[in-house]
C-alpha cells in the first residue's frame, strides 16, 4: 500500500465533544489521503469489479452556532477505485463557498437545521435559506462527472469520480437552475444517460423538475404548482414517466408565516404522488392519493401496463413525540432513528386508468437506504439492497437483499460495533447480461468502533449471508454518513 497524506485540516469543535453525531462512528475525519493499492485483510479484489464506490459524508469542521444536527456537517467524499483486481482510496473533503466562507472567518457563519436562520452571519443557501450548502448528503455519477448535493437544495459540487479532484459548482453549460439549486436525490437513469433533477422553496410554484443530456444541457424543465411548501426527498422515474410526491409533512404554514420552520405531520390530508411524462409540464401532472405518510426514499419505479409501480419506505410515525424524560438530543435522535419512524419496504401500485393507488407492504423488517441495479432504474427490476439500522441511532448494522419475485430475503448483520455505509450493488464489469440482476457485488465502507478503524468489505451479491468476500484496510477510521453511489468503469467516461 502506497499511503500519502494530501491535506490535514484544524477543528475547530470542543476537544471534550458531547455531541453524539461527532464522536464514535461519526468522528470527524481532518486528514485527506491517496493511498493506492489498498492492503487486502482477507479474499482478493476481483479481477471483475470495476468502477468506484463513492460515500458522502457529513464531517463538520466547525461547531454549530447554538445546536448542531448530523445533516449540517461539512461534506467529505470517499472513493475507492477498482481497477485490474486492485484498489485504490481517496478521501476530500467538498469545497463548497460555505465551507470557504467559514475556513476564511475561522468561525462557523450558518444556522443549522435545528436553529434559526436569522442566526446566519451569511445568505447562505437551502429552501429554508440561510444555511451553509454543506454537499454533504448525496453523491451521483452522470455524464463522467460525480455530483455531490444537499438535501435542502443548493450547488451540485462536480470532481471527477476517480481522482476526486474538485471541478467546481456544476453550471450544465449554463442550465443550473441558480435560483433554487437543486436537491439531493437527482436521480441517474444510465440507460437514456439522463439526469432527472428536481428543486423545492419556499416560493409558489414549490416545486420544480427538469432533465440533463450526457452532454450535460438542460433539455427540460418545468415547474409544478404544490398547494404550499414542502419537504420532497427523493424523486423516482420510469422509463416515459417521473413521479413527485407531496408527502403531509412539511412546514406548519402558520409558524413558517412567523420565520418558524416546525415540521408537521397533517394526517388529515392524503399523500399525494403526481405522475408526469419525462418531458411533461406542470400542467401535465395527474395526482394519485394514498395514505398519508413520510417517505425519504424510493427503491425504483417501473410501468406494469396500466400501473406505475413505485417502491419505497413510508414511515409509519412520521412525527414521533417528545417524552417526559427526554435530554437535549433526544427528539434529534429519534427524528433520524429508523425505528422510531418505523420504515418498511413498501409498494405502491399507481393505476393510470382508474387513478387508484394500492399498497402493499412487501417486507416486515425495519429498513432503508434502498439500492438496485442501475440498469433497472425505471424499469422492472427484482432485487434490492437495504440497510438495517441499531435502535435509537442513524448507524447501519446490517444488510438486506430483497428478492421481489420470489418474495425472500437475505441478510447480513455486522458485528456489534461495526457500523457499514449504504451500499450499493456493483455490477461485474464482464457480466454480458443485465437481465441476470444480481450477477455482481454489493461494496460497502465500514467503521470499527471498538478498534477505531475501517475497511472497504465486498459481497457477493448472489450470497451477501455469507459475509464479505474481500476486505481491504483503509488509512483511517471514517466517520458514517448517509448515501453512497457506484459508478460501474463503462460508465466512468
Ligand atoms: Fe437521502
């Protein structure tokens, strides 16, 4: 292994740090590194991985203002290459402008999630305004170029997936929609080589949609009326159609009337999906109601003659309450605890003819951070990768494949202590059929908090019971994150 160290950053957190979402698995990383050729543990790289595993993660340099939340932390993007039955590391940190803005003040400048933006020394970014644009939620690959994003819109920081090395604030040739940034959660179709993009505000229309070429132009947008602000998440398409959503949770209107951003779940109004074709306008959008919930995420989506099916994790408490005994993190814990919001895999059946919606839950495990086969993104597809995660915390402890068509599932639990990222499925770089769905591996990124330590562990994707097939050493301990992406070699140029 050829280790070099390329940066070391100062934090300027408490040396005695409390916080629970920056000690243990989430301990902020200060140092970048290449380290090539990483050390193999156990198994072998093989010959047929090909591509890079990217995770984003949340890696605050500064403290909050008054009250931090995991979600506020600085993006540090990890890679790990794969290439001729080797494997190569690196950690960056993102240079967003907030992030430049803070390092020059050498003081933290934007409120967090949990504060009041009137707090902010700066404009700042995001639909609720004021923030720091950390880019630290999402990581996609498209037109050879990896995009990291913020879940309350913002830049898409572009670099290139290999190496890393920074190309600035995507501008799609000048298509960027400036005004609101975009969301985390563009969505990849690798087939028709399109990125699906979507931005919310606290602005009337609320929400809006449009589509990047492989020659990185917007050669759609559109915008769609919501009757008021709201949280979307995540976005899913088909191969003609793309599905928005207006989950009843969002903003309480007469707080936010008051500068107040308090989400509220409105259980008298139905979820609501809108339907429109990839090319379509607003005024195109047909709504299908279901019954009212949360979702982060969708799995995939796919066209079944009249229906759209459309797969994801509803939450069945959105809102979990305060209680009696509850210390100063305790709703920041259960706010982002799978098992306090009580995620399942679920499907929703959208019948384009009747404008009926069925739902269906598909499995009783509690679990998200879905990943599929990115050739079957949009369409029929069968199996999915989930993360399980520890009650009471945003920590993944194990890993799921569902097998939709048979109706079973696999999974693998980590050892106590051992936290993995999400991850996604890999395709083996020879595989000559796509249709054989699991013909690949799974990657993952772990953080050993007994030992302080993390590996990059691969799976057999056919048999992820087993364990990993391959583990290799990485320079350091890694602090968790929330969502990873594999860019396949054929799609890297
Ligand atoms: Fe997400």
């Amino acid at each position: 292994m050829d280790t070099r160290i390329i940066k070391r950053y100062s934090s300027h957190l408490p040396a005695d740090d409390d916080h629970p979402y920056r000690r243990g698995a989430w301990t902020p990383n200060l140092v970048e590194y290449t380290a090539l050729d990483l050390e193999v543990l156990e198994g072998a790289v093989p010959q047929d991985l090909r591509g890079v595993y990217l995770r984003n993660t949340e890696n605050p340099l500064f403290p909050a203002l008054e009250r931090y939340h995991p979600f506020d932390g600085d993006g540090m993007l990890h890679a790990v290459h794969f290439h001729d039955g080797k494997a190569d590391y690196r950690n960056r940190l993102i240079p967003t402008r907030g992030l430049a803005l803070e390092l020059e003040a050498g003081e933290p400048l934007f409120a967090g999630i949990l504060e009041n933006p009137a707090l902010s020394q700066r404009p700042g970014w995001g639909a609720r305004q004021g923030m720091k644009d950390a880019s630290s939620t999402d990581v996609v690959v498209h037109a050879g170029r990896a995009l990291t994003t913020f879940y309350q819109c913002g830049d898409a920081y572009a670099c290139d997936p290999v190496t890393l090395e920074p190309l600035g604030a995507e501008t799609w040739k000048g298509g960027f929609p400036e005004d609101w940034g975009i969301s985390a959660h563009a969505k990849v179709d690798e087939l028709a080589r399109e990125l699906l993009f979507f931005s919310y505000s606290k602005q009337a229309p609320y929400l809006k949609y449009g589509v990047v070429n492989a020659q990185r132009e917007v050669v759609h947008r559109t915008d769609i009326e919501l009757p008021g602000a709201r949280l979307p998440h995540d976005l899913a398409f088909t191969e003609h159609y793309v599905v928005v959503n207006d989950f009843p949770l969002f903003w309480d209107p007469k707080l936010l009337a008051q500068g107040v951003h308090h989400p509220r779940l409105f259980s008298d109004l139905p979820t609501r999906f809108g339907v429109l074709p990839r090319r379509g306008t607003g005024g195109d959008v047909r709504w299908f109601e279901a019954a009212p919930t949360y979702a982060l995420h969708f799995a995939n989506a796919y066209e079944d003659g009249d229906e759209i099916v459309l797969d994801g994790y509803p939450q069945e408490d959105p809102a979990p309450r305060r209680q009696a005994n509850d210390g100063p993190y305790s709703m920041l814990m259960r706010y982002i605890d799978l098992h306090a919001l009580r995620t399942h895999l679920t499907r929703w059946r959208l019948n384009l003819k009747t404008g009926k919606v069925t739902t269906e839950r598909l499995d009783e495990r509690i679990a998200e951070f879905p990943t599929i086969h990115g050739r079957h993104a949009g369409r029929p597809y069968r199996y999915v990768y989930a993360m399980t995660s520890k009650p009471g915390w945003f920590l993944f402890n194990g890993l799921l494949k569902h097998d939709l068509e048979r109706r079973e599932t696999q999974s693998y639990e980590f050892p106590d202590g051992i936290y993995a990222s999400e991850s996604p499925f890999a395709p083996r770089s020879n595989a000559t059929d796509s249709r054989q769905e699991d013909d690949g591996y799974v990657v993952t990124l772990v953080t050993d908090t007994q030992c302080d330590r993390s590996e990059c562990q691969i799976f057999d994707a056919r048999e992820i019971a087993r364990g990993p097939v391959a583990r290799l050493r990485l320079p350091e301990r890694i602090s968790s994150g929330t969502h990873s992406y594999f860019v396949p070699a054929w799609d890297l140029s």
